[in-house]
C-alpha cells in the first residue's frame, strides 16, 4: 500500500529464467490481477457512486490480502512488486480523476441552474452538511475543488516517480530503504502507512459520493436499486471529517517525498561518480 506501500512484494529473486514465469502464478500476483479486475469494472460505470464505491473497496482490501500471501506463502517477486505499485498509483490517480471530473459536472450543474441549491440545503438539516453543500454549490469552490484535485494527480504521479528513481540510484530493494529523512521513515512504519493510506482512500471516495449525490440526478422509474440507493449523508459527512487530517497529512508526506528524493537521487548519483572516477584510476593505474 501507499496505498500500496506495505505491499505484496518486496522485490526478491525468484530465481532463473523459469523463475520468473512461474511468478505469473503467485498467490499474491494472482490477487493483484483480480484487483485489477474489480477497479476496472468500477471505472467502467464511475457515475453510479454505489457501485463504484463496493468494488473500488475490493480492490483496496486485496491489497492488503496480497501482501499477507506474499509473506505467508514466501511469493514476494519483482514482478508482484511492480504490480501492486502500478496498480495503486492508476487506481488513486483515476479516483482523484473522476472526483475531479464530478465536481466540474456539479460546476456546470449549478452554472446552468440544472441544481436547486436552496433545495439540496433544505435536504440537510445538519450544521455541517449544510456547510458542506455550500461550500460545495458554490462555483467558485467547485471550480476550485477540481483544479485542486487534478493538481493532486501530479503530485501523486510525481512524487512515486521520484521515489522510485531514488530507490533505483541508490540500488536499494525499495525506495523506502533509500530514505533517511525521520518524517519519511516514520510514515513508511507499517501501522502509520496502512492507516493514513485506509483514510486517504476513504476521504476521496466520500468525496466522491458527495459531489455524485449533490448533483441534484433523478432516476428513471424502474431504475435498479443499484442506481436509486444512496449513502446516508450524516455518515459520509462523519466519514469526511474523520478522514480529512490524514488526506492532508498524506499531501504533506507527497511533497516530502519529492524534496526528500531530489536529494537522494543527487547523494546516489554522486556516489555512482566517485565509483567511476575510481575505477578509471584503477585502469589508468594498470
């Protein structure tokens, strides 16, 4: 997890050329196509919020279970590990994509008088959901909101970048090793990463199904309970305000990461030239 941080596989050797086949068959790598499977289904249908939501859950409760058979099966490979990053990296980045995408529809709804704003606030007696739907059908903060989100993809994008290519100077097995900054290290403990990584997930996803169920939709008659059945607001207000300080605090730890690798990526770097130039001397040497 990062979500894909305390992942399936730590990259090890899974031995030759047959090795590395019969790793397609991991238990753990066999989870992670199933994962994939279920996040693909759930983007295939994004708008209905429901559905979306339980399989988009799925796949992020494999990735805990295909870690666990990794380490209780011995199955951790390269091929595992680069899966379950991969995999992490598209599902947040998409998640992050089609909130962003929700609250520019909610923006053009309201811009076009399609949404009854004094309605929706009508709909929530609650303090802080009507703040929230507010806030929310305001133009000016929908329009703000998707700017902000689309902006996170980057720095999500950029910052496993960074910390791949760190891991990668360094040779090290993972760019977690490759860290000394204390902040970093503490967040890559397992029980601070899996938590802040739990919430991270469910802040977006209720975000996501408030935007969906503020757009003011109606439904067809005979529409499935798929497409009528909508998430109790005074829970997914609940869920936001819980979740929100660890999204913030995962933001924070992505900019980190990209200051911290940067300088990683040079100490690597330079301790690769100094190999050179010593092995330059030794020729010359001879």
């Amino acid at each position: 997890m990062d979500r894909g941080e305390t992942s399936s596989a730590a990259p090890t050797a899974a031995g030759g050329g047959g090795g590395k086949w019969r790793a397609l068959g991991y238990v753990p790598n066999v989870i992670g196509y199933v994962r994939i499977f279920l996040g693909a289904l759930a983007f295939v249908d994004w708008r209905n919020a429901q559905r979306f939501c339980v399989l988009y859950a799925l796949s992020f409760v494999l990735d805990a279970a295909d870690g666990y058979a990794a380490r209780r099966f011995n199955q951790a490979s390269e091929l595992g590990s680069y899966l379950d990053m991969i995999t992490d990296r598209v599902a947040t980045m998409a998640l992050l994509a089609v909130t962003a995408v929700s609250a520019g529809e909610l923006h053009d709804a309201i811009s076009g008088s399609a949404v009854s704003v004094l309605g929706l606030r009508q709909q929530h007696t609650h303090f802080l959901q009507q703040r929230l739907i507010t806030l929310l059908l305001d133009r000016d903060c929908a329009f703000a909101l998707q700017t902000a989100l689309l902006l996170l993809v980057a720095l999500d994008g950029v910052s496993h970048w960074n910390q791949m290519l760190a891991g990668l100077t360094n040779e090290v097995g993972s760019h977690k090793q490759a860290n000394r900054n204390r902040l970093l290290q503490f967040y890559y403990w397992r029980p601070v990463l899996t938590v802040v990584c739990i919430f991270n997930e469910l802040f977006l996803l209720m975000l996501f199904v408030l935007l969906q169920q503020s757009s003011g939709k109606t439904y067809a008659p005979g529409a499935s309970l798929w497409q009528t059945w909508e998430f109790p607001l005074t829970m997914v207000t609940v869920l936001l305000v819980i979740s929100f300080p660890f999204f913030v605090l995962k933001q924070g730890v992505s900019v980190q990461q990209i200051a911290s690798s940067h300088f990683t990526i040079l100490r690597g770097a330079s301790r690769q030239s100094r190999a050179r130039d010593r092995e330059v001397q030794k020729n010359v040497s001879r």
